[in-house]
C-alpha cells in the first residue's frame, strides 16, 4: 500500500516535471511576473532595529521591564561622562562643560526630558531647612552665574559629597568626573537621527584638558548604522568574488550568468516578501540573507554543472537541460524544502525578532525552487545551445575520483573515515562545555575590544558603579503601599542582600531618600537618618521633600504617582553571562526570603539591560534546546518520509549532528556566546548540510542503480557531485567570508568565520561520512535503487 502510494506520488512529480519542461516559456513567464511584483515593492524595504523585536515579550522580567520603562526608563539609556585631566570636575570651565553636555543630551530627538540626570540638570537639587524651618531647595549648579569663587567651588562639592544619590553615582568618588543619563522614548526610537546628533554634541564638547565618554545601548546600535555603507561595499565585493568563482569553475557563459541570476531573482523575491509583510532588515542579521543568497547560487551551481556534465555526452542542449532538471528535480527540491523549513523553524523563537526572522528566511528559502531550480534549467532549453560540448574540469573529476578509490571507496579506508569523525566528534564535546550562553566578555562584542564604544565603557565603569543597570519593582495591591515602614524596611534588606555581591557598584532606592530628609528635619543630626514608625510620618516626608522642588515631578525617577510601586537600581559594570547568572540567582534568593516576611509585597525582576539581558539568556537557553533539534527533526522527517526510510532519514542527520557538534566545539574554543544574533546563524549553518548530503546520497543512488556496484557508486559520486559539492561549498563561503577581512564590526566578522567554518565541516561530512556509511552498512534505500519503465529512480 505504502510502495504503491509513493510510486503515484513519485509518478505525479514526474509527470508535473514534463509539464513544466512542455512550457518553459509560460513557466519564466510566471517567475519574470512574481519578480516584478516583489520588485516593485522594494522600495517599501526598510533596514533598521526594531528593540522591542529583540526582547521575549512574554518572559515575565519583560513583562516587568514594559511596566517600568515608562515611569522609571528602560534598557536604552544614554551614559555619558566627561572627566577632568588634571584635578577634579569643581572648577568653572568642566562645570560649565558639564552644563552644556546636559543641555545637549536633553535636545537629542527622542528623549524622555523627564528622565535626564546629571550634576548640572534642573533636577540636581540640594535639600536644606530655611531660616523658618521649612524646607527648600536649591539647584546645584546655576546657569545664570556660571563664574564661582573658590569658596564656593569647594561648597559645592561638600554639598555633592553629602549627597548620596549624587556622590559615587553621578559624580565619580574620585571627583575626577561626572556622568549625564538619558533615557529614549522605546515608542519609536530613530537610534540613526539620535546618534548623529549625540556625535555632534560630543564633537562640540571636545576640549583641552577633558575627555568625553559616551555609552549606553542607544550609542552601540547607533554605532552598528554607521557601517551600512560599508555592508553595501561588501556586498559589492561579495557578488564580484562570486563571479569570479563562477569563471573559474566554468569558464562558460552560462555556468557564469545564471547562477548570478538566481542571486538577482532570489534577492527580490526575498527582500520583496519582507517589504510587503512589512518586516524590517536588521543590520546585525545581515549575514543571512548574504547565506541565503549565496545558497540560491549553490543550486544553480549544481544544475548547471550537471548541465554541462549531461551535454558532453547527449551533445543536444534541450535534452542535457531537460536530464539535468530530471536528475536533480526531486534531490534539488527536497533540499531547498529542508532548507526553508529549516530556517522557518526559527518562528519557533520567544523573541519577534525570531518570528520575522523565520518568516522572511523561510519564504526567501523555499523561493529558489522557483528563481534557481525551475529558471536554469527552462532557461537553457530556450537559450541556444553552446558551440563546444566537452566537460571542462574533468582532470579534477579524475584526481577526486581516484582519491576515493584508494580512501572512502574501500571497506578499511570507509571504516577509518567513521572511525577518526567519532573520536572527532568525542574530543569535540569538551570544547561544548565551555560554550556560554550570553555575552563572555565585559563591553559588547559586536565592536573590537579597541572600538570607541567599548574604550568608553571601560572608561566609565572604572571611575562609576557601573553603567550597566538592573532595575528591580517593589509592588503592593494597595494605593501608597511603599510608604508602610514595613515595606520601606524590606526594600533595604533587599538592597543589603544584593550589596553582597562583590560586582555591584552600588544602589538607588526611595528609602534612601526618606532617610536623608529625615535626618534633615532633626537638624541634620545623624541619628535621625531612618525610616520612622508609620506611613504617615514616611509620606510627609516625601511629600516635603517634592515639595521642596519648584519642579514637578521629583520623586519621578523611585515610585509611581500612585505610590503602590517603587524602583530599585543596582549598578554593575558588565552584562556578562556570569555576572547576569549571579546576579539573577541572589535576586531570586532575596525576593523568596521576602516573601515570606512581607506576603503581601511583590518584588520582581528586571528592567534595565541587566534585566532585558537576564530575560534573553533565559529565553536563548530554551530557544537553542527547541530551534536546533527541530531543524534536525524536520530534516529527518522530511528525507525519511521522501524515500521512506528510516536509514536515510538517519544518514541525513548523521553529517548535521557531526558538523553542528563540532560548531559549538569551536564556538567554545573561541569564545564566542550563543545570543539573540548567534543562535539564526547556527540554525542556517546547521541546515546548510542538507544541501550537500541529499545532492551526494541521491547521486550514489542514481550511479548504483546503473553500477550495481556500491563502492564504484561512491567512488563515482565523489568523481562528479562531489566536485560540484566542494565548489558550492567554496562559492557559500564567498557568500560570507568578505565580512571576515572587511567588517569592523566584529560579530559580523565572528558570524562569517562561524559560518565558514561550518560550511567547510558540512562539505567534508557530506563528502566523507556520507559514502563512508554507505560502503560499510550498505543501506537499503540505496542497494535496491532501480529505474522503472518511465525511467523514475525508485526502491523496490
């Protein structure tokens, strides 16, 4: 029953192939019209980073974190410090630098102006009881006198030493430097128009005898857009690299154009599907579409090369096209389908940015059947027919050949390959323990270590607590909650509880300010510095402590108007892996022993980019144990359910398990973290294989069919696929490694080294394991291959 509903459906392929071949004209047709229509919508085609695409929206710290963003600002802060060479800030000339660095930062487009800080900012204020015993408050530094008399320079900064929300947090405990924050509004962020202003501000800053600093997620990405044209100009050089490859394998005009015209088509079909779906082009993921692109060229690489190879011996161009598509119809089309869902599997992701991902990549995949698998093909039976039908690069057919037959093609010599790829893969699984997930390394990856971005960072977070903040929620039911004394006193055993972490550099929370009004109100006297004994005594002094300020709003930064909700923030220097697991942990510990003493107080994780990072570790930990397995399940379904058989579906997935285990192997003896930007390309990687094994296993299937004879299969196979294997392979490494030698922006340069690397073990587990397993076990699903009466390559 099974054989004779696979032999109708293998029939129905065979018969919709000679209808395809029967009208190539109306078949181009139809892909000139689907190009056109995407093409037109190019134009709607927008590169930028969406923030929000990048966070599991339904991890609960983002959940949290979109609860405090607005009130309390999110993870895309703007930290900038200007220092002082020589002495420290309290002069008027790095006072009056520091003003106008303020003035600055708030006039960048997309600021929240309520959440701006610094030493400087109308906000900065030192709170003192006037000669009435009222309260008042005065700004620190005043614009309208920016000259100071030495005393009262060395007033102020008594004032700012005093002052525990601005002493060490704002203004370094060295007093060589101040900091200025800003947080964006995340509703719409142009991160490209932001950071060219923030450049001209800091450029306007630059002076003798000061060294300005700037960081913050909003300066990284707004570093990223400023290598796009560099991107164009690796694209440039990428497709020449391409076309020269293409010359020098066929040195034929039609092994050279149309390959690059599968890239032309599959690029617009591609990117058309994105502009019209409306999904915007990430920067940093760049280096797939490249893949897929160069992807699209390997399978016009195969059909033309077979093209070539059934010309030399039909001499008739109609016919080798049509051989040639009858050869590799179903192993082509089976391969791109794996690929498609392969990389659609991505959808599966907690972050949109997956989804978008999964969506634009799959479509773009699974267009090749029609730009490169169907269009090459038609397009040589209505092209005219080469003058010179030999088959060029036969001397290296012979030499591959004959290197199998003294290697893979004998019983020991198969034996050893599988023998040495085990101890391989063995040795391999230590450097896999050492792969981490999430950021390895202090500053960000995506820029070299001697990059402006991370120098500033080094640079602030050795003189400040860090700029790397996790903000933590203190919640109750009940309006003005936080002011219990009860809640008040869980909010600082939970800061005392995270302070003994040797990495953090410090803390911010309201009960720090109520302590410092009330000791303000007994006469500065030290011993009035507490929280008093009821919620009354707790409000009026918060309540006298805005009311201090001629400016609304100054309680704005630690709770909520309604007061049933309250910031803490804990500065650290790093986002590392490490870090964020230890940190995570503590929080997790402390708020579980506040559970238990105050029941009805909910403290939760994490704002800040310590708190998004934190969310994306955990989700990338569950996205890498789903996305990675599924890619290989969907393959091992999809082959063994298309030759119905186990064994084949195994011997796909043996050359993926093999390459994958050995890619985390490099990645954990590089170093290199799996984060939101590794995790597609390892998936792409990983399917990459596919293309190699099916266009190899269906070509031993096919010689063995005439052979009879499984090593001479092998050994054919390698002599003629496996060239054209080796040079796809070459040409899907042109398609990435130009951003090795070209990028400045290093994950790009790390993604295309990964992704070579992946590449070359895909090719050589293809064109070793594959044969190999076949010579020792001598599967089924290859031994009684055979042509039926209509000439389909069936199992009996």
């Amino acid at each position: 029953m099974v054989s004779a509903f696979k032999h109708s459906i293998t029939h129905k392929l065979h018969r919709a192939e000679e209808w395809i071949f029967a009208n190539p004209k109306i078949v181009l047709g139809f892909i000139l019209i689907g190009t056109l229509i995407f093409g037109a919508a190019l134009p709607k085609l927008r590169v930028y980073s969406d923030f929000s695409d990048l966070l599991p929206q339904n991890h609960p710290y983002i959940q949290v974190y979109n609860r405090l963003k607005e009130n309390f600002g999110g993870a895309n802060m703007i930290v900038m410090s200007i220092e002082a060479e020589q002495g420290t800030i309290f002069n008027n000339d790095t006072l009056d630098l520091i003003h106008r660095a303020t003035q600055g930062v708030d006039s960048l487009p997309g600021v929240n102006h309520n959440l701006v800080f610094s030493l400087t900012h109308r906000t900065a204020r030192k709170i003192f009881l006037d000669e009435y015993g009222g309260f008042a408050s005065e700004s620190y530094y005043d614009p309208q006198k920016p000259q100071r008399s030495v005393a009262e320079l060395e007033k102020l900064k008594q004032d700012v030493i005093a002052n525990p929300t601005m002493y060490g947090l704002m203004v370094s405990p060295d007093l060589k430097a101040a900091l200025i924050k800003a947080q964006l509004n995340e509703s719409d962020i142009d991160y490209k128009a932001t950071f060219d202003a923030l450049q001209q501000v800091r450029a306007e800053l630059e002076t003798a005898g000061h060294k300005v600093h700037v960081t913050g997620n909003p300066v990284l990405t707004g570093w990223v857009y400023t290598y796009i044209n560099q991107i164009l100009e690796i694209l440039a050089w990428t497709l020449a690299l391409l076309a020269t490859l293409l010359i020098v394998y066929f040195r034929r005009l039609y092994g050279i154009a149309l390959p690059l015209l599968g890239i032309a088509l599959s690029s617009i079909w591609g990117l058309g599907f994105m502009a019209m779906m409306g999904i915007n082009l990430e920067p940093l993921s760049l280096p797939i579409p490249f893949l897929i692109a160069a992807r699209a060229t390997s399978h016009g690489v195969q059909l033309a090369a077979r093209y070539y190879e059934e010309l030399a011996i039909v001499k008739d161009g109609k016919r080798a096209a049509r051989n040639a598509l009858d050869a590799l119809f179903r192993p082509g089309s089976l391969a791109i389908i794996v690929d498609a869902v392969g990389i659609a599997v991505l959808v599966l992701g907690a972050a949109p940015f997956n989804h978008k991902l999964g969506v634009a990549a799959g479509f773009w995949g699974f267009s090749v059947i029609f730009t490169v698998h169907f269009m090459v093909p038609l397009a040589l039976t209505v092209l005219p027919q080469p003058r010179t039908t030999e088959n060029a690069n036969q001397g290296v057919r012979n030499f591959l050949g004959a290197a199998m037959a003294k290697t893979g093609g004998t019983d020991g010599g198969a034996r050893s390959i599988l023998i040495l790829s085990l101890i391989g893969a063995i040795g391999g699984t230590y450097f896999v323990t050492k792969v981490q997930l999430g950021e390895s390394e202090p500053g960000s990856p995506l820029l070299h270590r001697d990059h402006d971005y991370n120098v500033s960072t080094t640079a602030i977070n050795t003189r400040f607590p860090g700029s790397e903040e996790l903000h933590v929620s203190a919640r109750t039911e009940e309006k003005g909650g936080i002011k219990r004394p009860e809640v008040m006193a869980a909010m600082e055993r939970f800061q005392a509880h995270m302070l003994s972490d040797p990495g953090l550099g410090g803390t911010k929370a309201i009960p720090g300010v109520v302590r410092v009004v009330n000791k303000l109100t007994h006469n500065d006297d030290p011993r009035w510095m507490q929280i008093p004994d009821t919620a009354q005594e707790v409000g009026g002094l918060m309540f006298a402590y805005m009311a201090s300020s001629p400016i609304p709003g100054a309680l704005k930064e630690f709770i909520t108007p309604d007061e049933r909700e309250a910031n803490m923030v804990f500065y650290y220097k790093d986002h590392r892996a490490d870090t964020i697991n230890r940190i995570v942990a503590l929080a997790e510990e402390g708020i579980r022993k506040l559970k238990a003493e105050v029941p009805d107080l909910e403290i939760a994780l994490g704002g800040g980019i310590i708190g998004v990072t934190a969310a994306g570790n955990q989700a990338l930990h569950t996205d890498h144990m789903v996305i990675i397995p599924a890619v290989m399940a969907l393959a091992f379904l999809l082959v063994m359910i298309y030759y119905s058989s186990l064994h084949a579906g195994w011997l796909m997935v043996l050359p993926m398990l093999f390459s994958t285990l050995m890619t985390y192997a490099y990645m954990g003896a590089a170093g290199i973290g799996i984060n939101v930007n590794t995790v597609p390309v390892i998936a792409v990687g990983v399917g990459v294989g596919i293309d190699y094994a099916v266009y190899f296993m269906d070509r031993i299937r096919e010689e063995f069919a005439e052979l009879q004879d499984i090593k001479q299969a092998v050994i054919k196979a390698v002599a003629t696929t496996g060239y054209a294997v080796s040079f796809t392979a070459v040409t899907l490494i042109a398609g990435v490694v130009m951003w090795i030698f070209m990028s400045d922006l290093r994950f790009q340069s790390d993604a295309a080294v990964l992704l070579s690397f992946m590449l070359i073990v895909n090719a050589i587990a293809a064109v070793l394991i594959v044969p190999s397993w076949c010579v020792v076990f001598k599967p089924r699903f290859v031994t009684a291959a055979r042509y039926d009466a209509d000439g389909v390559l069936e199992t009996d």
